[in-house]
C-alpha cells in the first residue's frame, strides 16, 4: 500500500475524494506498508521454530489450574520452579471453536461482544477422558487474549473505557463501482456512520464498518442483529451513491470499541502477560499484533538471558515499565482514530474534527 485515499461528503451531502496522503512517513523506511494474513506471518514463525530448533507448538490445550509458589526460597531462587500449571488435551470437537453460522467462518467467538466461554470449556471438559498434564516452570508468558484466563487467574484489571461504538468486519471479494476499492480508504458519510477500506491479498478486502443499528430494548446490543448481511447493507449505506455487495465471503465478526490495560504487566517477575491479554484497542491503528510481537520480543530476550545466565532476573523488571507506556500510548492514538471515525466530520455539537486532524491522526 502506497497511500491512503480519505472521503468526506461534500456541500449537498455526497461522499467524495477529499484527500491523498502517504500510506507511511515518507523516507522513514526503505521498505512500504504490506497487509499479509495474520496466519502467514504465524506460518513464518513456526517455519524459524522448526530449522532451528526442537520446540513443536502443541494446539488444543487449556489450562485448568494454575499455582505460584508464594515462597520467597523459591520465587527469588533463579533456578527454581515456582510456577505449576496443569493443562488438558481437548479433542478435536472441543477446541473447534462454535460459529455463528455453518456456512461462514467468523470470529465471533474472539470478538468482546461474546461472552468469554473458557470457563464452561473447561467444566465440559472436566468430565471426559483425555490427557492431562502437570507442568513445572520457572517463568510463564500468558499470551491468551483479550480474554486472557491467565489474567484471571492472576487477578489483574483492565483498567480503560469501553463505548458503545460497534463495529463490523467482512473480509470479502468485493462487487463494487467505487474507484478506491484497491486502495487503503478512510470513508466517512454524512449521517450513516463511517467505514474504512483495507486491500488484501487474491483479491480480498476487508472492509471495517460502523454498525448503527444493532441496538435493542433498553439500548443492549443486539448481537442477533449482527450478520454478514447487516453488515454489508450498513456498507452500502455508507458508501453511497456507490454500490457494493459480494458473492464471496472469507471470513466476518463484530465488536465493540474499547481501550483498556491492565494495571500489571507481571506477578513476581515469574508470570508475564503479553498482547492482548493485557491491553485492547480496536483494529483501527492496525497495530494489535505488531506491538503484541514487540510485546513478546522485549520479554523473550530477557528470559533468555536469565535462564542461560547470562543476566540477572533484575532485567525483567524492566519488562512492564518499557512495555506499559507504549500500551498507554497506543491506547491514546487508537482512542483518537476511534473518535474520529466514529463521528460525523461535521454538523456533530458534541465533537467536531478538521481534515487536518484527521491527516495528522492517520499520518501518526
């Protein structure tokens, strides 16, 4: 992607090509903005892991029970191995997780506006025979998400706000007459929300979309509302007098816009959280998985160096005072994005916006 195309309505309400912006700072990098599937990189990950090393990544395993060895012979000893967590192998009905429909994969279950099942997996799952596992570590890495059960356990908060800004995705081959399909896009309509265009790869586009009509009695979410269909149709408002629809759907899901972190990043320097699991945001800045790797990177040096004693466990201290302010941070460029693409740019008493504001957001 080499640029971003920004769309406004103009004087008599039609949306229309406003600005065109550099997709990245210029000359900040030889190298330019790519959108690869969250699995690829993961497949690059596990490819590195496989030619230089002996670690397999065993998938379908939940933690039911975890302990920390509060004593102070074991938690300062550098050796020693405080942490035990006992784990189940579920089959593979149990760790497929439920779909909204049998026809379209979706990401429902992640989403926030689902209810967080981990609990009832494990209840389910307590009674049926399968491979159980003890396992004794000197250090744990909770990277388990937005729904982190390690977090939990732990009794840590997620300190933040949560909005009642809804948002649908759809990763889709789009049918459309609008010229900036291809291109990165910031669309904002007059008065049916706004939406943001991301090209993908073999021909994909995800599309981000503001939902303003899911809301039942008593202004809940209704989250029966929420459908690929009612998502493209809230596409199609939006984007007007442009059409849109698909014949091909990849995958879809739904949240809703909320900016927390956790008050700790750590328990004792034994047990970490990384990513999500100690800080949320929407997909907006496009950075949730590049600073939950920086996240896990910034950790994994240092427990590296501790464990081959090359450095003392004092270095990880320093984990959650380098990686708590960049959270802050990224939660205050997310939450200015969120308010921006959630409002009308103009006729809005309560929050009015410039182009220049908008620039300088999508800009940083």
């Amino acid at each position: 992607m080499l640029e971003i195309c920004i769309w406004n309505p103009d004087e008599t309400g039609r949306i229309c090509r406003t600005d065109r912006i550099p997709d990245t700072i210029p000359g900040i990098s030889r190298f330019q903005e790519v959108v690869l599937h969250q699995g690829r990189v993961e497949r690059f990950f596990l490819d590195s892991l496989k030619n230089h090393s002996s670690i397999e990544v065993e998938r379908g395993v939940l933690p039911y029970q975890m302990d920390l060895d509060l004593d102070l012979t074991h938690i300062e000893d550098e050796k020693a191995y405080p942490v035990k967590v006992q784990v189940r192998h579920l089959t593979e009905e149990e760790a497929t997780p439920a779909q909204t429909s049998s026809s379209l994969p979706d990401g429902m279950f992640r989403s926030n506006l689902a209810k967080d099942d981990t609990d009832d997996l494990i209840r389910k799952s307590g009674g049926k025979p399968g491979k159980t596992e003890t396992i004794r570590t000197r250090y744990l890495v909770g990277c388990d998400g937005a729904h982190s059960w390690t977090r939990r356990q732990l009794g840590l908060v997620m300190e933040g706000e949560q909005t009642d800004s809804i948002w649908g995705v759809l990763d889709i081959i789009p049918l459309t007459n609008f010229p900036d399909i291809r291109m990165r896009c910031a669309i904002r309509s007059e008065s049916s929300g706004s939406m943001m265009v991301i090209p993908r790869e073999n021909r994909l586009a995800r599309l981000y979309i503001q939902l303003t009509e899911v809301k039942g009695a008593g202004g809940s979410i209704d989250r029966s509302k929420i459908s690929p269909k009612m998502i493209i149709e809230a596409a199609q408002k939006i984007i007007s007098p442009y059409k849109i629809t698909y014949d091909y759907c990849d995958w879809w899901t739904a949240y809703q816009i909320g900016q927390r972190v956790s008050n700790r990043f750590s328990v004792r320097d034994r047990i970490f959280l990384v990513g999500d699991a100690v800080h949320t945001h929407s997909p907006k800045a496009g950075q949730g998985m590049n600073v939950s790797m920086q996240d896990a990177f910034n950790l994994g040096w240092k427990i590296a160096l501790v464990i081959k004693g090359l450095a003392k466990s004092l270095v990880l201290k320093t984990y959650q005072s380098e990686r708590r302010r960049v959270a802050q941070d990224l939660i205050a460029l997310d939450h200015q994005l969120s308010r921006i693409y959630s409002k009308k740019l103009i006729n809005d008493i309560n929050y009015k916006v410039s182009m220049s504001e908008v620039k300088e957001a999508i800009e940083k």
